[in-house]
C-alpha cells in the first residue's frame, strides 16, 4: 500500500479590505464555497483561499507585475484542458468578474493559455495550463479517483456513522433528492452514500456482498481507531493484523460495505519513539 500523505491541502492567505464583500465576490461570481474559515473552488486541493479582515487598507498589498508582465498575479490555478479553462473564463465574464487580462496564448510550454482576474481588492488570480499533459495526453482518464459509491439502505444512519467515523460535517446541500449523500474529503474524492432502492435489496439482512464496496484511510494510532470505529457502530470484519510493516484492520458497516483502516510503518516507529 502507498504511503499516506502528511499534508493534505494548504491556503492562500488574502488580507481583504471588506471580508463581507470579498466572501460575496469569491461566492457568487467566482463560484466558490465559502465559509468563515476558507474560501474554495474544486475542495481544499483545488484553488483554496483564506480570507482575512486587514488591520488597515495598507496591509491590502497585491503583487506587482513581475518583470516582462504587465499584470501582477497573486495566485496561480492550473487546469488540465483548454476546454475547462474557456469555460471557466466564459463563467467568469458572464457572472462579471474583474478581468485583468483576456484569454492568451503563449506558444512556449505546451502550448500554454491563461487569462487573470482580480477580486475586489485588486489581487490576481491567473487560470492557466496546457491542453492535456505535457507530452500530449496518454489517457484521456484523469489519474485522480474523483468518488467512491456506496450503496446504503438507511441512508440517515449511515451518513451518521460515516460522519462519525470519519469528523466529517453533515451539510444539507450536499443531500441530493434524498437518495444521495455526498461527503467531500480533504484529498478531493467524494463519498458518495446512495440508497439503496428497495427492489435492489437481495434481502432484509444484508445487501449482497457482491455489490459491496470498500476503501482505504489511513490512521495514526490502530489501536484507538480500532477502539473509535467498534464504538460508532460498525462491525469488525477482520482484526488487527499487525504482521506486515504496516498494521491494518478491516471494518464494515449495515450493508456489508468495508473501510480498510491502515497504520503506516514510519507512524508506528514514531509513536514508539515518543514513549
């Protein structure tokens, strides 16, 4: 198994003039999700801000233009194809977004487009990328795991557990026609939860293990998140295993779907150095 990653994601810090204003602009005409806490567009991995009140309009500060350019940019976002890049650009305009520069073409590195826009305060936000990977496209499949779908037949309950299991928040909008639960985690894939039809069931116990699911986090401690995960309701499928360099155990929920949860072996040396 790959090793876990130690950072998931990171913030852009902005000291804003207005953080009302700025939420509204990031929010409406932007497209972005915006709470208290960041502002983001495609999760905490895609563009991810952090927008903070300023003490004093000086502390307000975009970037100048770097030498050769005549815009000064603060943030680069890239996307993967020209397709997604005018469609964010015509997205963009529609909904008036402060355009500092219109879509350009520059024929070194790709070829590479971008276009930039400013926010309220005048920060730059270039969108660019090449139209597929560098070297030209091998799979038109992105090497990304963009959801992982489990079928549930009390849907409530199990949004619970899994927010439960895994410090999730339960929001609203994320509940579609009342079948659909989408979690959205921090490495950018969603958890899908979908109720099961009732017609689809193979019978009142269990769904049937054939169209069961399973998927892989990671912990610091197994021990606890042994403990954690028998303790919010779900059931163990396979104990510790702690004969391999990397300690695991398996559990599953109602409907037969399992979680694997793993303790890499750099976590396990470091827990024992700290006693």
């Amino acid at each position: 198994m790959a090793q876990p990653k130690t950072i998931g994601s990171s913030l852009t810090v902005l000291l804003v003039s207005d953080t009302a204003k700025s939420q509204a602009y990031y929010r409406d005409v932007l497209g972005f999700d915006v709470t208290d806490w960041w502002a983001e567009r495609d999760g905490l991995n895609g563009l991810a801000l952090k927008l903070l009140q300023a003490a004093s309009p000086e502390d307000v500060r975009p970037k100048a233009a770097a030498k050769g350019s005549s815009v000064g940019v603060d943030i680069y976002a890239y996307v993967d194809t020209w397709a997604k890049l005018e469609s964010l650009y015509k997205e963009f305009k529609e909904k008036g977004a402060f355009l500092a520069q219109d879509i350009v073409t520059y024929p070194d590195g790709g070829p590479w487009k971008e276009f930039i826009v400013r926010d309220p305060d005048g920060y730059g936000i270039a969108i660019g990328g090449v139209d597929g990977r560098p070297g030209g496209m091998r799979s038109p499949i992105r090497p990304h795991v963009g959801a992982v779908r489990l079928a549930v037949r009390d849907l409530d309950r199990a949004v619970e557990r899994y927010a439960r299991l895994l410090d999730l928040n339960v929001n609203p909008v994320d509940r579609f026609d009342g079948k659909l639960h989408t979690f959205k985690l921090e490495n950018g894939t969603d958890l899908v939860l979908e109720a099961r039809d009732s017609e689809d069931r193979v019978d009142d116990a269990r769904i049937s293990p054939s169209s069961s699911q399973s998927f892989t986090v990671y912990a610091a401690d197994i021990d606890a998140a042994y403990n954690f995960s028998i303790s919010a309701g779900f059931e163990e499928a396979e104990g510790i295993d702690r004969t391999s360099g990397q300690a695991h155990f398996r559990i599953r929920d109602d409907d037969g779907n399992k979680v694997i949860v793993v303790q890499s072996q750099k976590a396990r040396v470091s827990r024992r150095s700290q006693r």
